[in-house]
C-alpha cells in the first residue's frame, strides 16, 4: 500500500489553495489560490479531470481558512456517483438538423453535466461514470440538462 505524500502547509495569509503532488519530481505544487472556495474547487475538478484523461495519477490537496488559520481539507477522492435508470432515449432529430449543430449541442450538454457534477463535488469520475453522463447528455434535452445541473450544483453548495 503506497503512502499519500503529505502536502506542504502555503505559505502567507490563509485563503483557498489547491496543490497537485508531481510524482516525477517529488514535490508539491500549488495549482490554483483565491479568498473564495468556489473558484478553487471548480479549478481542482478541472485539473484533476485533465490529469486523468492523461493517465497521471492525482494527489491533490486543498487548504483553507478555518478560525483565521490554514486548514487542510478533505478532497473527495475518488467519489463516484450512484448508478440510477436512465430514462428512454428522446424522439430522433428531424432530418433537416444539420450535423454539425447537433454535434456542438452534445458537446455543449455534456460540458454543462460536467460542470454541475464538478461544482457538487464529483470531479473524479469512474469510467461506469462517465458512460452514465454520456447516456445523460444522448436522452435528455438542453433544458433538463440544465435542471440536473442546478441541482448538483445547488446541492455542492450546501456542504
């Protein structure tokens, strides 16, 4: 069992500071820093989310204020979301809708799943995962995209 290589308490005054740990060199690097907690954890899902797709391993750490002093808080790694029924696949696409459109829309279903996936906390997907966002984004339309990601973001924000 390989041990997690403790992280680096920042330095200065106490504020949001998510630090990666690079293997390759041994050390501890800091990767995003704001007052606010949410840009620091959305920057975390993102990089984690990139160094994955990579195939890196991530060890990340995330520091805060708590009393006025550093705090190091829990990450969330590796938490998965629970496999749930997907609902039927919508009605086809008319036969007029140029590709290209429907295409960017995917796209764009997807990022938006994404975000409120990463802004509740779940920025380490498994692959069952990422097949469950995929049959998301493929069924369901813009607006109930958006729904689903209010709610994770909504219920991100209560932790």
């Amino acid at each position: 069992m390989e041990s997690r290589p403790e992280s680096p308490r920042p330095q200065g005054a106490p504020r949001w500071v998510a630090m990666f740990y690079r293997p390759a060199t041994g050390s501890w690097r800091t990767a995003a820093q704001s007052p606010h907690r949410t840009p620091v954890l959305y920057a975390l899902g993102e990089m984690t989310q990139t160094l994955r797709a990579r195939g890196d391993e991530v060890t990340v750490a995330l520091w805060g204020p708590k009393d006025g002093a550093w705090h190091r808080f829990d990450t969330l790694q590796r938490q998965t979301t629970t496999s749930q029924p997907i609902p039927e696949p919508m009605p086809e696409r008319s036969p007029g809708e140029p590709a290209k459109l429907a295409e960017r829309m995917t796209g764009r279903r997807h990022q938006v799943l994404m975000a409120g996936l990463t802004k509740a906390g779940l920025y380490d997907l498994s692959p069952e995962d990422d097949t469950t966002v995929q049959a998301l984004v493929e069924r369901l339309d813009e607006a109930a995209v958006r729904r689903v990601a209010h709610w994770l973001a909504t219920a991100g924000g209560a932790r």
